[in-house]
C-alpha cells in the first residue's frame, strides 16, 4: 500500500481495531511504501464504521522530510531575523 506525500513516520496502523507493532508487522519503504510483514492488507474496508471497529482500516502517519540539526538552526535564524525586523513595513534586511 502506498502513502501520499513523503513519510517522515507513521503513528499506528490500525485493522480491524487491532494496533499493528512496527517493524515486527509493517515498515515503510521509500517512498511512502506501507508493507505488512507476515501477512496482507485487508481487501475490503467499511467505510461508514468508526476507526478501530471490525471491518475498519486506519493509518496515522506525519508527512514530510527529516531535516537536520544545520536546517534546524538555518530556519531558526531566519525566523528570529524577520521576526526582529518586521514592522513598518521593513523587515530589516540590508536594502531596507
């Protein structure tokens, strides 16, 4: 099964109201690839049961990429500088 959008981690895969342990029942592969280990996904899926009832199949996942910690301090940076700056209509750059 496939996951729109980058994978930065899944929360929990949920079928049939039973949680699915990662790595010993699914993992995902690049790109956003969800596989289930020792087993299949479900065929049919009830759509108008809640999630977590027999018949349901439901995965929670936070999309987008890791970054690391140069990214991190970069945005932090840019945020604090605009953030300093912003007011008036300048937002204190060089050419302000």
């Amino acid at each position: 099964m496939y996951l729109p959008g980058p994978v930065y981690d899944v929360g929990s895969v949920d079928v049939d109201g039973q949680v699915l342990t990662p790595g010993a029942e699914y993992r995902v592969d690049a790109p956003g690839k969800l596989v289930r280990l020792g087993g299949c996904w479900p065929d049919c899926r009830d759509m108008a049961a809640v999630p977590g009832e027999p018949g349901t199949f439901t995965v929670t996942y936070r999309w987008g990429l890791p970054v690391d910690e140069a990214a991190v301090a970069a945005v932090s940076e840019l945020i604090c500088h605009l953030l300093k700056g912003c007011g008036g209509g300048s937002c204190g750059g060089p050419h302000s």
